[in-house]
C-alpha cells in the first residue's frame, strides 16, 4: 500500500473524530470500541457523500478541525509525545507554537488524500480490556481493494467535564504515527533545539500552504 492511500487512512481518523461533538445522552459511558466503530462508519458515510472532502477542501478541513476535533482529542498529550523529553525544557510559547505548528502539518500532509477513502469499510475487533482500564488500545481493519489493513486507536478516559475516550495515537500497519514523528522531532531538536523543530515545521508548513 503506497504512502497516499496510508494518508487517506489517516484521514479516517481526521475526520471521524469529527462527530464526537454529536454525541448523544450518556455516551461519556459509550465503550471505547463501540465509539471508534460509530465514529468509523460515520466518516465513511460522510465522506462518499461529501464532494468537498473528497476533494481536499482545505478551508473545510481546517475549520472542521478547529471545531470539532481538537476538543475531542488529546492534542497535548499528542504533540509531547511526539516532541519527547525535550518537550518538559520547552516554553509555555513553544509548547503552544509546537502544537499550532504540528496540528497545521497533520492536516495539510494529509487532505489530500481523502479522494483516497471512498469504497473502505471498518471492521472493529474485541476489544480486550478491563472494564477499569483508562486506557486502551482498539484494533481495527480496513476492507476495501487489495489487502485488509490494520488501523489502530490508542484512546484515554478522561474525568470530569467532557469526560469520555479521547484518541491519542494511531497505528497504521504496525506503525504509531506519533512515534513516527518522534524519531524525526529528535534528529531536528538535536541538530537545532526546540526553536529550530518551531523553524522547520513552520517552512514546511509554508511550503505545503503553496503547494495547495
């Protein structure tokens, strides 16, 4: 499966935490596998029937990320991990720089790659959990052309106001996005420290913004 379509794949999750906002009475006890079987079958659903996504529609992308996903996903959680133990020296401003800067590379790698996602369908496997657990992983596959892939979640219970399952990661035949990040965050921190990594994402950013 080549780089694009494992983009698409991505965008899966992009956009099917989108709905989160939509949920009804009592799901903050929804379990973690039903919410990601829900959510997946409601991305797919959207997005054969929504031109503009399959297009790339940037501007709709990045306000339906503004909106409704980052409130549903633990992005700090996200951009420290990826960021690693230099992410505990870091500003309060460079912490907030590196969360806008990779939230803008997350979405603009990966928009154009929803015309990808049109005839898959989610099978969600057993979770196997504890009904204690704050934590957990759910597996899952992607049937559509060619071979089935596996697409994995790793999701947190979160207390209090807006408490519920909250994705963190994801893995994509065997690979965790954010410690795929997180060998590349390193060699730039080490070359250049944390202003530098602000430096390249910022150019790289850039550079994808003229490219759209």
């Amino acid at each position: 499966m080549n780089r694009r379509m494992l983009s698409g794949l991505f965008a899966v999750l992009v956009l099917g935490t989108s709905s989160l906002l939509a949920l009804p009475v009592g799901a903050a006890d929804e379990a973690a596998d039903a919410l990601i079987k829900r959510l997946s079958k409601d991305v797919l659903d959207n997005i054969k029937t929504d031109k503009s996504l399959q297009a790339g529609d940037m501007s709709r992308i990045i306000a339906l990320v503004d909106t409704k996903i980052m409130p549903n996903v633990n992005f700090q959680r996200m951009t420290a991990s990826a960021v690693g133990p230099a992410w505990r020296q870091a500003s309060p401003e460079q912490k907030k720089r590196l969360q806008e800067e990779f939230k803008t590379l997350l979405v603009r790698t990966y928009a154009g790659a929803l015309e990808q996602v049109n005839d898959q369908t989610v099978v969600v496997k057993p979770l196997r959990a504890a009904a204690e657990d704050r934590e957990v992983v759910v597996r899952t596959e992607v049937r559509g052309r060619g071979d089935p892939v596996q697409l994995d979640y790793r999701l947190e219970k979160t207390p209090g106001e807006g408490a519920g399952w909250k994705i963190y990661n994801l893995n994509v035949l065997g690979v965790w996005l954010v410690e795929n990040y997180r060998s590349q965050f390193a060699q730039e921190i080490s070359a250049k420290g944390i202003d530098g990594l602000i430096a390249t994402l910022a150019d790289r950013n850039k550079a994808n913004a003229r490219k759209g």
